[in-house]
C-alpha cells in the first residue's frame, strides 16, 4: 500500500471513529471530509487551481506622489511649525525645508505615512492635541 493510500486510510478510520462516537456534527464532518478531499488531491499532485476555488486579490499600497505644496499643505492642516513638523514625523529641519521647497522627494515610508495624515487629518490633529504640552506646564512637573 503507497504511502497516499496509508495516509488516507489513518484519515478515513480517524472520521469513522468519530462519526460512530458522535462527536461531529453533520456540518463539521462534510467540511472535514471535504479538507481530506483536498488533501488527496493535492498529494496526487493536482493543482490547487483545478481542486478549490483559487482567488487572488492585489492591493495598491503605492505612496502617494506629493508635491512640495501639498506637504506644506498637510503641515499647516496640522497647524505645526516646520520645526515642530520635522519633531513629529522624525527628520531633521532641513529635511521639512527641502521637502516644502522642492529640492528633495520624501522617502517612500515619509510620503506614506504623510498620505495616512492627509487621509485623517482630524485624527492626527487630535493625536498631537492630547500630546501637546507648554513649555511652562513641562517645567513645573520636574
């Protein structure tokens, strides 16, 4: 006997023994019988395409392409100063400067997490609001 057929058969006395204690409902046993199903056929070597119903799906994760306006744009949504705008997203001043003025292109990481904040400004806007605190108030908690 192949070692397909000893597989199926351990497969086949394990689901009579269950089905004769009563352990499975009809339901369950349908979807089981048809796992082993698959299982034979993919170790027949058949497709997975010609045994199961195969769906592909493709999500377009692309940053967003952003001009040096719509960044200064998101910035001010925000209502941050460049110098605090450069804080919160990680880089350095000069960074924010030469992304607004046009010299340089975001990474590709920056321009997606900039799309996620022109995407829910409010969110953001509340997020920096519970974050912020004055200087004054920050001095007198040392």
């Amino acid at each position: 006997m192949s070692k397909t057929a000893n597989h199926h058969k351990a497969r086949t006395e394990t689901l009579t023994e269950r089905r004769s204690g009563g352990k499975l409902s009809p339901r369950v046993e349908e979807m089981v019988a048809g796992l082993h199903e698959l299982c034979d056929s993919l170790e027949a070597g058949k497709p997975l395409e010609q045994v199961a119903t195969v769906r592909t799906y493709r999500i377009d994760f692309a940053p967003p392409e952003l001009s040096s306006a719509e960044i200064r744009s998101i910035r001010e949504v925000l209502g941050l100063s460049q110098a605090l705008f450069a804080d919160f997203l990680g880089v350095g001043l000069p960074t924010i400067r030469s992304w607004e003025q046009g010299q340089r292109v975001p990474s590709a990481l920056a321009r997606r997490f900039l799309g996620e904040i022109r995407a829910d400004a409010n969110y953001w806007r509340q997020k920096l609001a519970r974050a912020t605190v004055r200087k004054d108030e920050s001095r007198q908690r040392r």
